[in-house]
C-alpha cells in the first residue's frame, strides 16, 4: 500500500471509530471525489447517511468528524470543512498529489491492486452454456460479467477458481444426436440408424465438409431435431428410446453422443477462446447427476423433505419463506435442482472455498434461492457461503422498444455475429480514413471490436436490462470502448514522441495543472475495492469514461511537448493517465491498442 492510499484508509478507520464509539456496528465509511474542487479533494457524506439513525443533526455531527480529523494531524492534508447539509470535505496539498503520480509511475500494472480478500477463495460459475445450442448475446453478457468478477476479485487479494457445468445430457442432447444422423447425410438413401454410422461414418458430413462452424452445424442438427420430435411421433417415440438406451450405458449411443458432442465442445471454445474465457474447471453433468438422489433421500430421513401421496418428494421451505419444489418425481427420476444439490457438496468438498457463486440469469432467481436454502438444510454449507450473481436481459431493436433475446422465438444474436458485424463497421471505418494500409488492421480491427462489445455490456450496472447497439459501441465520442480506447492511444501517441526525444517524466509538486485528473486517479483503488464489494464491473467502467473525459478536455486545452519547465510534469500525468486506463481495461478484459 502506497502513503497516499495508506492515508486515506487512515482517514476511513478514524471516522469508523468516531462511528462506532457512536454506537453504529460496522459502519461504511466512502471517500467520494469531489464534483467542484471548491468542495475539496475528497468528499464524506458520512454524516448525512448516519445522522437520522444517531437522531442527531447531519451538519453538526460532520463538524464532529471534521474536528475529529483536524485533532490526528494526518499528513498531506490542508484543509477539513464541514458544509451543509452534512459533508465532510477534504483537502490536500501538492504533495499529495505529486506523490500519488509517482507511484502509480512506480506501481505501473499493479496500481489499484489490495490485499482487502487475501487468503479468502472465491468460486464463479459462469458461461455454462448448452452444447447443442451456439451461444447468443445472453450467454455473452453471462461469460463478460462472470469473467469480470474474477478479475476484480483476484485485483482484490483472493484467489478465485473459474468453473462451468457442461450440461451434455438429456433429451435435448439426443434431438441433435438424432438431427445429426436423420439430416447430415451425405446421401438421403442412407438409412437414419446408429449402426448404420457406426459402420459407415463418412457417409455423414463433417462440420467442414458441410462447411458451417462448428456450433452452427451442432445448432443445425439440434433444430432439426427439435422439429422432428415436435412434428412426428414415430420420431418422438425413437428419441424417447435413445434417452434410455443412453441411460443404460449404450455402447453404440454412447459413441454417437461422443462424436456430436466433440464438434460441441469445438465450437464453444472457439468462441470462448475469442472472448479470452477461463475455465479453471468444467464440471461435465453425466458424471455427477445420479448423485443427487442419495442426498434427496438423506433429507426424507430426517424429516426435512416430505414424501406427497404419489411417491414425489417436495421440499419444506416454509423457514425461508421459500415456496417449495419437487425434488423427484413420483417415477423417482431427478430433476435439475436435484444434481444441482449434488454438484454443491461436490464442490464445498473439492475447493473448500469461502465463497460460492453462481452468474446466471435472474429468471432463475427463485431456483437457486431454493437451492441455497436446501443445502444450508441438508449441512452441505450456509446461506451465506452461496451467491447468485444475476444480470438483466440484453434485449434487441424492435420498433424502438426493448424485447427480450429468446433463442425459441428465433430473436436471436450470436456471439460471434455480433462481433464479426462490429468488427466489419471498424474495419469499413479504417478505410473511410486511409487506414487500412496497416499490415495489422485485422488484428487491431479484432481487438477494438471485442473492446466495443465488452465496454457496451460491462458499462452498465449488470442487474440493468440493456439494449445492443452496434453503432454506438464503436462511436470515437460518447460512452463507448472506443472512446476509452481513443484516448488512451492519444496519450501513447504523445509519450512515444516524448521517448523518441529523451524527455524527463517526473511529477513537479509546485505543478498545478491537470489536478482534477489526479484527484480522480486517487479513487481507482478504491473503484477497485468497490466493484468487488457489489459483485459488479460497471464501476471500472464508468470510472474509465470519466477519467477519459477530464484527459480529453485536458489535452484539448494544454500543449503537453512544449519544453516549458512544466513538461515533465504533463507527461507524468499522461503517463499515469494511461497507466490508469490500461490497468481499468484490463480488468474489463479488454486489451488495448497502441494506435486508432
């Protein structure tokens, strides 16, 4: 910890203590940047949020903390003002300033990093997509928003494991294994049977040779599939008989399901592959959804399930004020929460961690607060060992309102066509400019499309419906990744002219200029401790938007290479600038780029 962020954590433990001796339980102490530097440095609305709770008046008890403050002598700081209607506004000196330049120059990437989750493992599970589905913009804000916390967290101190659950049977998984067999034939003579594959296997297309991506292909086969289950009974009845010959471990079946399920798993790495995914761990649900049961029977034994009069078995969530939900049929076949109960204790027992979350869509809410509350009732761990991150819809265009993404309802963006069509507007854009006479356009056009598209989705509070929009995702002004990314290449462009000419980057406390940039950059770490607090990148995101803005109006107004004896000074604050926008992005997922 640096000696600026060491004096403002200072400042927070003196005015928790001034809370506590008050008689407030842990109280949450923010230092917020000042909106007019007539306000101060940093700003404590403290007072305001405690005063009713203290039935005591907001101003008087900030001019308690002020002189609370002024009373420990705490370096760097100037000035402490009480104003109305309760806030503590402070000021620093110079120095304070210079130093903070200094040592996000001294830290370089490590500037925002905390120790604040050390020793504290974390476990998200995130982007646990269906096998015979391509993934759509729903499954893109899963993987952007579940990617995203583990990085914050890590940036916080803890170790965080990534893992998914590749959810490889069931009847869906047989539709496309019957797609597969009834429509890539390469010949529609060739009879429509396992057997018939087993011993003629390239009398079926490849992915290639139908030449369709490989998720497309496994999409195709499912929709296919699905149709033929839905329209022919004879079909239905055939794919039911699959289900079972699968069950029961059938040779043949089982080599079938292998083989569409390779050009699965294909297509879905390739398209996590782009997106930079982890998955430390990738639980595969046919090895783990019988398990469910002995744990379901467990529960009847001591009287915390309840068995109904036609053999199913209903939880008894009455103490959560939970309604409650079939456990198993009264056929005693599992259902989703079933293995899902099961995959738990098997991670609680493998990772030990502190920790459990879930990043899955908000429909599922009620589900995994069952879930939760039957494991704390089962003795596999507590409420407050399980988190279910949830996020909103991102919705398309439709006559100006928002609707939903449905992958049934055929309104559906892939992850890859949204990218790929991003990435086009870039690429078109470039040579609008003359620019595509760079040997590296398609690399540079393919990292500033993915920063579009994840700066778009991360950028708003993840619990927010959102709308898609290619266009404004790649405007240069405006709150877009490229705006970000626009600046931090001009603040590049300046430091690689200050290299090519040997100038002196030094921060100057008799030096003024570009403060409000500075008295940004001090609250990084904290927008780092923040978003891991509330489980969400938004902060990151918004923060890198402000800083950005404030250097672009800084830059428009200020020569930065003008040999005057402030120079070393402005190019210390660019430097930091950009130092504090790479370090933002990376945490987004987002790789920068030296030029636009």
């Amino acid at each position: 910890m640096t000696k600026p962020q060491r004096i403002q954590n200072d400042i927070k433990k003196e005015i928790e203590r001034f809370f506590i001796d008050k008689g407030i339980d842990s109280p949450n102490i923010y230092l917020e940047k000042s909106d007019i530097a007539t306000h101060g440095d940093i700003s404590i609305n403290a007072a305001l949020r405690y005063g009713n709770i203290l039935k005591q008046n907001p101003l008087i008890l900030a001019q308690e903390i002020a002189s609370c403050l002024q009373s420990k002598h705490i370096d760097y700081i100037s000035d402490i003002q009480a104003i109305k209607p309760g806030f503590v506004n402070i000021f620093f000196n110079t120095h304070f300033f210079t130093d903070i330049l200094r040592n996000i120059l001294r830290l370089k990437k490590t500037f925002g990093k905390n120790n604040t989750q050390k020793d504290k493992t974390w476990v998200i599970e995130h982007t646990s997509p269906n096998p015979n589905k391509a993934m759509h913009l729903g499954h893109l804000r899963n993987n952007l928003v579940g990617m995203s916390i583990a990085r914050i967290l890590e940036w916080n101190g803890a170790k965080v494991i990534c893992d998914a659950v590749n959810n490889n049977r069931g009847i869906a998984i047989v539709k496309m294994m019957w797609g597969f067999l009834a429509h890539m034939k390469k010949n529609n003579d060739t009879p429509s049977n396992i057997k018939r594959w087993i011993t003629h296997p390239h009398d079926w297309y490849t992915p290639e040779e139908a030449d369709l991506l490989y998720d497309l292909f496994i999409n195709k086969c499912y929709i296919l599939g699905e149709k033929d289950f839905r329209d022919n009974p004879a079909i239905e009845k055939l794919i039911r008989k699959m289900v079972v010959q699968w069950e029961a471990h059938d040779k043949n079946v089982w080599k079938l399901w292998r083989h569409v399920l390779y050009y699965a798993d294909m297509g879905i790495d390739r398209t996590l592959t782009r997106l930079n995914n982890r998955w430390d761990k990738v639980w595969a649900e046919h090895q783990h959804y019988t398990a469910g049961k002995k744990y379901i029977q467990k529960g009847l034994a001591l009287g915390i399930f309840k068995k109904l009069n036609d053999g199913a078995i209903l939880t008894n969530l009455a103490a959560y004020n939970l309604s409650d939900t079939i456990l198993l049929k009264n056929d005693g076949t599992s259902l989703y929460i079933t293995q899902d109960i099961a995959l738990t204790a098997l991670k609680k027992k493998t990772y030990r961690a502190d920790r459990l979350v879930w990043v899955i869509g908000p429909d599922q809410s009620l589900a995994m607060q069952q879930l939760f509350a039957i494991c704390e009732q089962l003795g596999i761990g507590s409420l407050k060992d399980f988190i279910h991150v949830a996020y909103g819809y991102v919705g398309l265009k439709d006559n100006g309102k928002f609707q939903k993404m449905s992958s049934r309802g055929g309104a559906t963006i892939l992850i890859d066509d949204v990218i790929n069509a991003t990435k086009d507007e870039i690429t078109n854009r470039f040579a609008q400019n003359d620019k595509n006479d760079n040997t590296d356009i398609k690399s540079r056009a393919e990292k500033l499309a993915l920063a579009a598209v994840k700066f778009n989705i991360l950028k708003s509070d993840r619990n927010q419906d959102m709308l898609f929009d290619i266009h404004k995702s790649i405007e240069i002004s405006g709150d877009s990744g490229i705006y970000v990314m626009y600046a931090y290449a001009r603040a590049q462009s300046v430091l690689r002219k200050a290299k090519q000419n040997n100038f002196t980057i030094a921060p100057q406390s008799t030096v003024s200029t570009g403060q409000d940039i500075t008295r940004l950059l001090i609250t990084f770490p904290q927008v780092v401790q923040e978003s891991s607090q509330s489980l969400s990148a938004h902060h990151i995101a918004q923060f890198l938007l402000e800083l950005c803005g404030l250097f672009n109006a800084w830059y428009a107004q200020e020569t930065i290479l003008d040999n005057s004896n402030t120079q070393s000074h402005k190019l210390a604050i660019t430097k930091a600038t950009s130092q504090t926008i790479a370090n933002g992005l990376e945490l987004l997922g987002i790789s920068t780029v030296e030029k636009i």
